[in-house]
C-alpha cells in the first residue's frame, strides 16, 4: 500500500468531514446527551483510523479500523433513533439526515475495503 500516513487517507478525510458535518447539523439541538453521543460517535471514526495506522503492526491497524467502523455504524443508529424521537415529538426534522446516513455507509464501506486490504497484505 503506498499510503504514507493517515492524512493521505481519503476514508480518513471523509471521516473527518461528516464529523464536522453532525456538528454543524445538530448545532443549535436541545437534545444534549444524544447530541453528545453523536459527536462523540463521529469523531471516533477518524480518530481511530488515525490512532491505528500509528500503531506498530497491522493486527493493531485492523482492530482500530473495526473499532471505526463499528463507530460508524453507532453514528448512523443514532441518527435513525434522534430522527424517530424528532418524528414522535413533532419537532423539525434535522437537515442533511440522508446525506449523513448515506456517507455513514460509504465511509464504512471503505474502512472494509482497506481491512480487507491489510487482511491481504498480512497473509
């Protein structure tokens, strides 16, 4: 793989933006703790894909990246549960779910797709 460090990561970059994106969306909620979870979830993602590709083997490179990964999808749970909380109070839905949902799902799909990279690379 000829990715120098984790800023050269575009899964990395992609995970930095939506975390700014769920910060930028849930602004002005009221809703502090899942507000607070959502933030903490987003920023996970990226945090992990760069704490891992710091570590020293490439076992410890894949866990981070499942950790990432499985952060992506809590993110993603949590959007779904803020927008049904949202529906059942008659309150505005938040802007750019789907975007958010939808690039949830890609950014999950490239940190599989460099998993399974590495997985290669070890065997």
């Amino acid at each position: 793989m000829s990715v120098k460090n984790f800023e050269d990561l575009e899964v990395w970059k992609r995970s930095c933006q939506i975390a700014v994106d769920v910060y930028t969306t849930l602004h002005s909620s009221k809703d502090y703790g899942l507000k607070d979870q959502m933030q903490r979830s987003a920023v996970s993602i990226a945090s992990n894909i760069a704490e891992g590709s710091e570590r020293a083997s490439t076992p410890d490179y894949i866990r981070f990246l499942r950790i990432a990964k499985a952060s992506c999808a809590e993110l993603r749970t949590q959007i779904y549960i803020s927008q049904k909380i949202r529906t059942n109070t008659n309150q505005e839905p938040l802007k750019n779910v789907q975007h958010l949902i939808t690039e949830s799902k890609e950014i999950s799909k490239m940190l599989q797709g460099l998993i399974t990279t590495l997985q290669r690379t070890t065997n």
